[in-house]
C-alpha cells in the first residue's frame, strides 16, 4: 500500500499566485505514484506508467495508486506482457485508487482525481457514477504516453464524453505554468 501525503501546508496553500497551487501539488504527487517501483506499489507496465490520486473535499489524500495487477495476480509471469494482452492483466490507477478509498470506508462525496493521463471509458464511466467534484489532468497528457496505443486513445475519446455528458467537470492543469514573478521595472510578466 502506497504511504498518504498530506495537503500541502496551509502556508503554502495559501500562497496561491495562480490559484493552481494545489492542482499542480496533487499532479505532481500522481506522477510521484506512478513511477514508485514496483515493490512499493509502482506500475508494472513497461511503457505506461499512470498514477492516480484521489482528494476529499477538505483537500486531503484518501487513496493513490498506479496502474497495476490486482492483488493477488502474479506479476512475474512474462505471458502476461505480451503485446495485446498487457491491458487485460493490468488495472488502470484510477480503479485501483477508487477500489482503495471505498474498501477502506473512506467518503468519497465531494473528492477530486488527479490522474497523470486521461481517464479510459470505463474509468470514466465508474468516475460518472460516483459523481466525482471533478477530475484533473496535465494539459497534454496523452502526448506524454508515446507508446499509447490507439484503442486507448479511442477509449480516452469515449471517457471525455461520459464525463462531459454525466456533468464531471474535467480540468487540464498547465503544470509547467510558473507563477507570475514582478520584474524589477514593477510590471508582471
């Protein structure tokens, strides 16, 4: 199981020049997430690695995941990457992360995911159930997956919809965005 974060500190939360402060903190601890080893809860696809962290409310961790086996499935059995077959062994991180909250008793009403890529149409059909405040995503995300395969992309296309049409509001956070610095001539950049 994946060690929770805290929000960031109310110091830092309340320092937010952009107001994106704590998207870019969440999406940063996602991506934290997905590229943990293996042993620690890390993905085991050798091309994707995704991560998903899940946010309540009060703006605090609940669950985090990557993508990944389901417990108790064999990891080490090489049959099981074979290309064409690795998606049907390997859970995607937004699954695992929701699985993970609601097994462990936590309220979900009014919880944010943050996810390293877009949500494929049966995560985002599980999210449109359960009617997630919102979901957050880097702004180009799907760019950052080369190796992504079009059925996914296709499945990306199909879980923008759901959430669009069952009224999750998705948001794409620019996380390279630096906040706005005053320049020694007085004038904001």
């Amino acid at each position: 199981m994946v060690a929770r974060k805290k929000a960031p500190p109310a110091a830092v939360a309340s320092r937010r020049p952009d107001g994106w402060l704590d998207h870019r903190y969440w999406l940063a601890r996602a991506e934290e997430v997905a590229n943990l080893p293996v042993s620690k809860g890390g993905s085991p696809h050798p091309t994707v690695h995704v991560g998903a962290v899940l946010v309540d409310a009060l703006g605090r961790e609940i669950a985090s995941a990557a993508n990944r086996f389901p417990a108790g499935v064999d990891r080490r059995r090489p049959e099981r990457y074979q290309d064409g077959k690795k998606s049907l062994w390997v859970n995607c991180a937004e699954q695992m992360a929701l699985m993970q909250a609601l097994r462990g008793g936590k309220k979900i009403d009014g919880a944010r995911l943050y996810v390293t890529l877009e949500p494929c149409a049966v995560c985002a059909g599980l999210i449109a159930e359960l009617q997630l405040a919102a979901v957050c995503v880097p702004v180009g995300a799907m760019r950052r997956y080369a190796k992504l395969k079009s059925k996914w992309k296709d499945s990306i296309e199909i879980g923008m919809i759901k959430l669009a049409e069952a009224g999750v509001p998705f948001i794409a956070v620019d996380v390279e965005a630096k906040s706005k610095k005053k320049t020694g001539r007085g004038k904001s950049r």
